[in-house]
C-alpha cells in the first residue's frame, strides 16, 4: 500500500470517526433535554449548555477533517460523496445540539416562574407524547448514522406524521387552558415554544436520515410530506 493511499484511509478513518462521536453526543443531548422538560430539572438543563459548547467546537474539527480530506488528489465518487454528505450531516448534527440547548434553556426559564404556575408539572405531561415521538426518530437516525446501517435510517422517513400530530396535540392543550382562563402565558409560551424546538429536531433528524440514504445509496429515497 502506499503512502497516499494510507493517508487517504487514516483521513477518512479520522472523519468517521470524528462524526460517529458527535452523533453520540447528540443523542445524549436529546436525550437529557427530554428527560430535563419532562422532569423539570434544572441541573440537567444546565448540562446542555456545556454540551452544546461541545458540540459547536466538533462540528468546526469535523469540517476541518473532510475539507482537508477533500484536499486529496484522485478521490473516488463513492469518497467524494461520502464527505459532502458528512458536512450536510454535521451541519444537521450540530442544529440538534442547538435546540437541545434551547430547551434547556427554556426549562431553566420555567423553573424560574414556577411560583406563577402551580400547574407547571400538569403542563409539561403535555409535551409526554410529542417528546416520546422525536426521542424514537433521533434513536433510529443517529444509532444509523453510528452504524452507516442504511435500512435504520430508510424507517425513520416519513415519520415527520406523528412528530406533527403530537404537536398539534400540545397546540389544542394550550388553546384551551386559554378558553378556560386557566393558562399562564409565560409558561405555556415557555412550552409552545420547547414544543417547536422538538418538532425542528425532528424535521433535522429526517433530513439527517435523507442525507444518510443519499450518501449509502447514491440517490435520496423518495418519502412521503407530512
């Protein structure tokens, strides 16, 4: 083997093995961000904003290993499109890190006006179904990207459909503590807005699932619109 051509493997290595580590992270993020919502717990809100520090310098390496990888003479189409869709997924990975630690952000406010809402444990088992579904899709997208297992990644498409319909859920709970006059606005606003930042991990997590098919199978796989 020579030299270049063992450079060019170690190169790569180095780029998979750089994004399977960022996806793990993320998962973990996801995966605290819903626990610390659901639970009310600051301690692991504030957690997430160490991670996202975290996450936002893996994502510059990242970039940094595929550009200089992509810097190599005589790469085959198959390396070529392997490294275009890593920079599209860390680019998606590195979205999810962020809205992880928008939620925590928005679980610290929460605890912040607790005393205005006595019913703040009652409102948070609202989002229970909704986070449920986007923790399911982030699992099957970032355990694929981990394994480069095409087939995982191929199931989580198209299931933007119960995503939206668990945030239509929490719309219409929201609607009508309004109707009764039994809402506080700062907190359910505090909520819609948690709300939306799982569906937008969700819709990443899709797209991240795209990229994977498109870069395993060399064109994306046609999915249904929610």
């Amino acid at each position: 083997m020579t030299q270049s051509v063992q450079i060019c493997l170690d190169s790569r290595q180095r780029v998979f093995a750089l994004v399977t580590a960022m996806a793990g992270m993320v998962e973990s993020s996801i995966d605290q961000a819903i626990e610390a919502l659901l639970a009310g717990d600051w301690g692991l809100a504030h957690t997430l904003l160490q991670k996202e520090i975290v996450i936002n310098r893996m994502e510059v390496h990242i970039d940094a290993a595929v550009l200089g990888h992509l810097a190599q003479k005589n790469l085959s189409p198959c390396d070529m499109r392997s490294m275009v869709s890593i920079l599209k997924i860390n680019k998606d990975l590195e979205r999810m890190g962020d809205l992880a630690a928008n939620i925590g952000r928005k679980v610290i406010e929460l605890g912040q006006g607790r005393q205005e809402c006595e019913n703040s444990d009652l409102q948070r088992a609202d989002l229970q179904p909704l986070a449920i579904a986007v923790s399911h899709i982030c699992r099957k997208t970032l355990r694929a990207v981990v394994r480069q297992d095409v087939v995982l990644a191929e199931s989580a498409l198209g299931s933007e459909e119960a995503v939206h319909t668990y945030r239509d859920y929490v719309f219409r709970k929201i609607r009508e503590r309004l109707s009764s006059g039994s809402s506080t606005a700062n907190s359910d606003l505090a909520l819609l807005l948690a709300s939306r930042y799982l569906e937008q991990i969700a819709d990443h997590a899709v797209n991240l699932a795209d990229t994977l098919v498109f870069w395993m199978r060399g064109t994306p796989k046609e999915r249904l619109l929610a």
